[in-house]
C-alpha cells in the first residue's frame, strides 16, 4: 500500500489529545495512532491546543470551543469556527490525498464539495435524528460510514458499517479484580423533552433505580453537561451505596488509567439507556476489561453485546406516553439481571471485543475504504 497523506477534520468542542475520553475524539485518536504505525502521514484540522505525536496539527482557533471564554452568541462562535476549518482545508487539500471527516455536525463540509479535487469520507458518530436524515438524503452518493448496523438501518440509505475500536492494550483485563461494585458512565445530560423534563438518555436514573432496589454498591462516573439535572437526579440519592466518583464537572476529570480501573474492578457495567445510542464505546471497553455490561436493548446494543455470554441484554419496557420514561418492569428486568451476572465469564467479554472492536479492526476496515475511494476517484 503506499504511503497515504491524510487529512483528519476534528470536532472543535475539545482538543485532541492522548488522553480525550469523550467518545469521538477517542475514535479519532486511537484511529490515528494505528495509521501511523502503518507509515502513513496524518494531518489534524482542529483546534490550537490539539497535540498528538507523530501528527501536525493545522490550528482552526486557538483552542477548544469548551476552553474559550463565553461568546455573547456561542452558535456564531461554533459556526464561525466550522465555517474556518473548511476554508482552510479547501485552501490546503493538495497536501492530502483524502480527507476522513470526523466534524461536529458530520455535514458541515458538504456543501463545499464541489471545491474539493480530493476524496472526502465522512464517519457518522452521531444519532441518526430526522434532522440528520434529512441533510443526508441531500448527499446520496457521499462515502459515508456509521459505527453500528442499527444506526445504519435507522438512517434509510445504503451506509457502510465501520464499528468503533479501542486499544485493548490500554483497556486490560485482571485475574483477580475486586468486584465489589456496579458501575455506570456516562454523561448527565441537558437534553429535555417537549414538556421540559429531562430524557436523562444515559440512564443514570435507571442506574440508581436499580441500586435502591437491590441495596448493591454503585459508582457513577460522568460529566454533568446540566447542574440542575444533577441536583435534581442524582444528588440526592447519593450515600454510602451510591456514589458519584470524580469531580461534578462539565467535563469528564477521571484519568484514563483510573477509568480502566474502575472499569476492571466492576462486577458488571450497567447501561440502562434511553436513546438509540449509535454504539456505546463504555460498553466495548469494559467488555474488554472483562467486566460483562447489563443494557436496555436500544441502540447497537444488541450488535456489542452477546447476551447471556457477554452480558445481558433487556427489554426497556417503556411508558407509553413518554418513550423516553422506563416502567417498573423495564427496572425489574434490569434487577433480575444483576441477580445472574456472576454466573457470566469475564475471559469471554475480553476475546469478543478482541474479535470484533479493537482499533487493529476499525482501522483496517478505514484503510481499506480509503484505497477503495481513491480509486473511484481516479477512474
């Protein structure tokens, strides 16, 4: 294969750096370290305080759009930015020869594409709402890829299907991890519904309603994108079972070492989501720590999890006039659940996402769409 000059459009929110949790600069950092090991070049289009070895980093604004002092419109200040980034890559494609467009939101670039003389392929991290389907159908011939078959389906076009990966030399599993807790992460949202209440899609309110009826010990990790909610949801069922580990924080502060940590120790990730989540990276890398995940069958759900091998997989349950909302029985199959987690092997959860979810995987399958979109180009 020869050596490719790469172009990566980054998400403006954070920085890409090492050490990023949040989902898709994750993806992307872990995508771009494996190319590298490969002999290609990669180019990031992102902000001023990105830094990765081995990578140039081409500044779009000085830093992060979370870092920068509150703008008195703060939709101007992302879409002015945005707006920056593809003006420089159209100013700067003959330095590449293909573009992976990985922005927030995933469309941004497109109406440039006819200032483009070079590939673009854009990944799909996001949920495919009405809104996002609706610019999609504008682009049918785009190259685009989704993380999961279900976000695939859910957009009605022909995607091709790129699964997430992680480093499972990072994510490791024990011989012998304390197992003494339940763990749940993700974020605690600012997202409401039409009549003002929170959608809380992580599920973190589920989480609890499980560790108040069983009396198990449960650790929360997750940035708190809204105080109120976490006022509200999770404050005060805080106590000696239930605990909020990290900083209440914006952004998510735990080190990515101590996350693998929790995530070895666990007895089982609990992720008992209320959206379509179009993958879900927390359960592939607790999976890969050997700590089985129990999850609400929403979403790729089903497409991470082998239920009954590597976790379980339940049926939300939801009420029905907020879809949103879990019933009593949606918590009781969570409950039963966590009643059967030990009898799972944690040595089956690591090789499966050895097989299926490992960086190795996703950044051979990227590569191959690469060469295969640079020889449509050429024709």
């Amino acid at each position: 294969m020869r050596k490719l000059r790469i172009a990566m459009l980054a998400p403006l929110k954070r920085a890409i750096t090492p050490d990023v949790t949040a989902s898709r600069p994750r993806v992307m950092v872990d995508l771009i370290q494996k190319i590298l090991t490969t002999g290609h070049d990669v180019t990031i289009f992102g902000t001023g305080d990105s830094v990765l070895p081995g990578v140039k980093i081409i500044p779009v604004i000085p830093k992060a759009l979370n870092e920068l002092p509150v703008a008195e419109n703060p939709f101007y200040q992302h879409t002015a930015a945005l707006t920056k980034q593809v003006a420089q890559l159209v100013a700067r494609q003959d330095d590449f020869d293909i573009i992976h467009n990985h922005m927030y939101p995933e469309y941004y670039p497109f109406p440039a594409l006819s200032s483009l003389h070079i590939p673009l392929v854009t990944t799909i991290h996001s949920q495919m709402t009405a809104d996002m389907k609706d610019v999609l159908s504008l682009y049918p011939h785009l190259p685009l890829a989704t993380i999961s078959k279900s976000a695939s389906q859910e957009s009605g076009l022909p995607l091709r299907v790129i699964y997430n990966g992680i480093n499972t030399d990072v994510f490791t599993s024990l011989e012998a991890p304390s197992r003494d807790y339940f763990l749940f992460v993700g974020r605690m949202s600012k997202a409401v519904d039409a009549t003002g209440e929170f959608i809380d899609p992580k599920g973190v309110k589920n989480a609890i309603a499980v560790a108040k009826k069983t009396g198990m010990h449960l650790k929360i990790v997750g940035n708190v994108e809204n105080p109120s909610f976490y006022t509200l949801h999770v404050k005060p069922y805080l106590s000696k079972n239930i605990e909020f580990v990290g900083e209440v924080s914006s952004e998510q502060t735990i080190a990515r070492k101590d996350m693998v940590s929790l995530f070895q120790h666990a007895i089982a990730l609990l992720n008992p989501i209320n959206w379509e989540e179009p993958f879900g990276l927390v359960m592939a890398e607790a999976m890969s720590c050997g700590t089985p995940v129990i999850a609400f069958d929403r979403g790729s759900v089903s497409e991470l999890i082998v239920d009954g091998k590597t976790g379980f997989i339940v049926d939300p349950i939801v009420d029905e006039k907020h879809h949103h909302i879990i019933t009593t029985s949606g918590i009781d199959g969570l409950v039963e659940a966590v009643g059967q987690i030990q009898t799972l092997d944690r040595t089956a959860c690591r090789d499966h996402v050895i097989a299926h979810f490992s960086t190795d995987a996703m950044a051979t399958r990227y590569m191959e769409w690469y060469e295969e979109e640079l020889a449509k180009f050429t024709k």
